[in-house]
C-alpha cells in the first residue's frame, strides 16, 4: 500500500511531500478541475510560492469559493 | 504580512508558545496537502480545556503584550463563546482578527469538539495539522462540494499506508484495491465504523457506485440535521438577547469586553451548552437524517441498512 515517495523539496514541519501514482492526479482533475490538478503536481514548496503570489495580487475569497473572476483577467487588486 | 498561510503558521507558532493544545483543520490543512488552494479561513481544534488559556492570548494580543497590536472581534454569524462548555458541546466560535493596522481581516473558527471527530485528533498535535483521516471526517458534511475533497484526502492516506483510507475512500476501483490490502485485524473495526465495506465483495460496481451514494447522502442529511440543532438554539437565544439590550453583535468594544458580554448572554438568556449531550437527542437527529436520505435518494430499508454506521462514528 506504500507506493507513496517523498519529494526532497518538502519543507520540514509540513506534510510530507509525496508524488502520488497517475491516477490520483486524473482523479483530482476529474473531481476539482485541471488547474487545481496541475497545481497539486508541484512540489510542495512551488505550490506554496504560487499561493502566496496569488494572495498577494488578489483579493481571492474565503472558503471554497470558486477563484474570483478577476483571475480570470480581471482588476488587480493593487 | 497579507499571506493567510504565514498568518496561520505564526498563530500556530502562538499557540505553541502558551502550549495551547490545537491542530489546524478542515480548508487550510487540505491546502497543506496539497488538495485546496483557494481558502483564507484556519479552522483549529482546540482543547476544550485550553480555551481559556486562548482568550487570555487574544486578551494580550489585542494589548500589544506579545509584541504587534491585534484587533479580535467575534463575527456577526451563529456561533457561541469561546468558553469551555460550549466548545465541549459542539458548538464552534467565530472570530476575526487583524493581526497588523493594514492586514487583511483573518477569519479563525475554533472546534473542541468537532463535528464527527472523537478524541484521536489529539494523536497529530506534534506535526500541528489533523491527520487526513480526521480532515476526511470534518469535511463529510451536507455541502457536496466537500465531498471530492474527502474521497482526495483518502486516496493520499491510502497512498500513504494509512488503514484508516478503507473508511473514506469513494473511488470503487480505489476502495476495492484498498480492502483487498486491509489486515484481517483490521477489516472488523473497519466494517463496525463503515458497514458498506461488509458488501463489498458481494456487489458489482454499478451497486456500489448506488451504496456509495445513498451513505454519503446519509451523511450529508444527518449533518444538516445536526446543524439546525445548533442553529435553532442559537436564533432563540439571539432573539432573546436583542430584546434586552440594544445595539447590533458583535459590538466595536475591545475583545475581553465583547467575550464578557456574550458569556454574560449565553447564561442570562439559556443558550444551551450541548444541544445534543444526550444518546436520545442524538437518535433524534439520526433518525430524522436518515428519513432525509431515504426520502431523497429513494433508498430502500435494505440500502440505508447496509450502509448506516453508527451513532457513535456520526455523532460522537
């Protein structure tokens, strides 16, 4: 049941940074989309810098709320 | 600071710091796992014996005592006090915080004893994130849209070797690899907390696939069910309290008066502490979810039978 392998770049002190077979990402994908797929790909680190852009250049909305259409081109929240 | 995963990562570092039992839970924890990206909410659970140890660092926060002025408010939705009783019933709080003049406003919801969780998240206080096992059982709630979340928090534990996958996982082909590989020490704990997988070697996909819904469907009527509990004791309580004072909550008052006056409230005007502290008021709810479910998903008697857990692993 350990197919799990640790990706080197997790950062100590969060989870574990696992690649998982294929077929959770196509299930993520199916389930929650393909960005949200693409995105859990990434190494734990990247994810977290990528999160962290976003945050900071737009007012993103609490709790599984869809991404704010402004993602999708819109205002910058600067 | 404008980044809600530093924010809760130097709460968290607060809460250590005054060796306040917690875990980081539900939207923020599924971000660390790599599942949801877009939440700004933490969720913690606490212990409920710790919560008083909590009020007194919002107290110091808001003073400036542990270094940068805070301000803590309770929000204007139906949630109690941070008091002991109420969290040790069920109930959660809601409180918003600035943690510098020009951040954003933080939303931090507190558990003690959170819904569909017994004691064992006590067991991940050393990483300071629930276990996937124990976001998977928060997120079973009436909202479908958690539900994609649970099945992917269990194909991680699985992944990972944890036996408690077999409990979440709604993937057939998934579900099936994972129970084949289950210890025989571990497939009766598992059939007494999730009865479906006692059918499993007995059914084809399509009946499954059927089984998997009418138990999740299950699982979100019971929650809606045990929700409006909370939320009808709370509107009695809140229209009590409006026809004494004026004003609207929460008030623009300093946190510790703010938490002075709504656990002042909660006593003069009876918000119940544990609105479902008994095994009948519990039965209550499950029956009514369960006629919910049968009702919705046209399930038969057999249906609802081969998938019903227990009262103790849906409403501990």
């Amino acid at each position: 049941m350990t197919n799990e392998q640790t990706n080197p770049t997790g950062e100590p002190g969060h989870p574990a940074d696992p690649v998982y077979p294929e077929r959770y990402y196509e299930i993520l994908a199916r389930d929650l989309g393909e960005d949200k797929a693409r995105w859990a790909r990434l190494p734990y680190a990247e994810r977290m810098r990528e999160l962290a852009w976003y945050h900071a250049h737009f007012n993103t909305p609490d709790d599984l709320s869809p991404w704010p259409a402004e993602l999708d081109g819109g205002v910058d929240r600067g | 600071m404008s980044d809600p995963i530093e924010f809760y990562r130097s709460f968290q570092a607060l809460l250590r710091g005054r060796a306040i039992t917690g875990v980081l839970t539900s939207g923020m924890a599924c971000v660390e796992y790599g599942i949801q990206q877009n939440t700004k909410d933490t969720d913690w659970i606490i212990a409920p014996g710790d919560i008083g140890s909590l009020v007194t660092l919002f107290g110091e926060l808001e003073r400036g005592i542990s270094g940068s002025n805070w301000r803590v408010s309770y929000r204007g939705l139906f949630g109690a006090p941070l008091d002991f009783k109420y969290l040790d019933g069920g109930w959660t709080s809601h409180l918003a915080a600035f943690d510098r003049p020009e951040s954003a406003e933080r939303h931090l919801d507190f558990f003690g004893r959170p819904p569909r969780v017994g004691e064992t998240w006590r067991n991940d206080t050393n990483t300071g994130i629930a276990s996937r096992d124990i976001v998977a059982r928060m997120k079973k709630t009436d909202r479908p849209k958690d539900w994609p979340l649970v099945n992917a928090l269990a194909i991680q534990a699985y992944y990972s070797g944890d036996a408690a996958a077999v409990l979440h996982l709604r993937d057939p082909e998934i579900l099936r690899e994972a129970w084949r590989q289950a210890t025989p020490a571990s497939c009766e704990a598992a059939i007494h907390e999730r009865p479906l997988l006692a059918a499993l070697d007995s059914i084809d996909n399509l009946r499954l696939e059927r089984l998997l819904l009418v138990e999740e469907m299950l699982w979100q009527c019971v929650n809606r069910e045990r929700w409006l509990v909370y939320q009808r004791a709370w509107k009695d309580f809140y229209k009590a309290w409006q026809q004494d004072r004026v004003g609207e909550w929460p008030t623009a008052e300093p946190f510790l008066q703010q938490h002075g006056r709504i656990c002042d409230a909660v006593g003069r005007h009876g918000l119940p502490p544990a609105p479902l502290g008994t095994v009948a008021a519990r039965q209550a709810v499950f029956g009514r979810g369960r006629e919910r479910a049968a009702t919705l998903v046209a399930a038969t008697p057999q249906e609802l039978e081969t998938v019903a857990m227990p009262l103790g692993t849906i409403l501990p």
